[in-house]
C-alpha cells in the first residue's frame, strides 16, 4: 500500500526524532560530549531540553498524517476492489 518514497521518509523522520527526543532531550536523557570523534558521556539530563517540545511535535505529527495517509491509501485500495466486483457483475 506505501507507495510513494515520501511516506518511507516521513516514517523515517517519525521514528529518528523520536528516538533523538527519548535519547537525549527530555528528562533523565544522555548529556554526551564529543572529543576527538570519540563521545562521552557527561551525565543525565535534569529537566526537559527546550527542543524537546519541538521533537515530539515533529514525531507526532508525522505519524499522525502516516497513519491518515495508510488509511486514504486502504480506503482507495478497497474502492478499486469493490469497483472491479461491481464491473464483474454487470
């Protein structure tokens, strides 16, 4: 049902900014510093990151308009069965 490369990149974004905001802007998360391309980490996170807000927005939204487009996709799938039956029938 995917198939325009948009939709793999808009779950890809969905799924990397979730990861970004769990891994290392909301509470509790890795404070990392990298040296020599080597990181290391500095310690925890006290409170959310102010980018925090905006990496679960981006997370959420995208998913929200993956799953609106999944379902658009299966509603006219479906449509083109059922206008297939139809046009069997008569």
């Amino acid at each position: 049902m995917i198939d325009y490369p948009w939709n793999n990149m808009l779950l890809i974004i969905a799924i990397v900014s979730v990861l970004l905001y769990r891994l290392f802007f909301m509470k509790n998360a890795l404070i990392i510093e990298i040296k020599n391309g080597m990181p290391k980490i500095l310690g925890r996170r006290k409170e959310d990151s102010k980018w925090a807000d905006y990496l679960s927005n981006i997370g959420s939204w995208s998913t929200v308009i993956y799953v609106i487009d999944m379902f658009v996709k299966f509603l006219q799938q479906e449509a083109d069965e059922l206008q297939q039956h139809l046009g069997n029938l008569s």
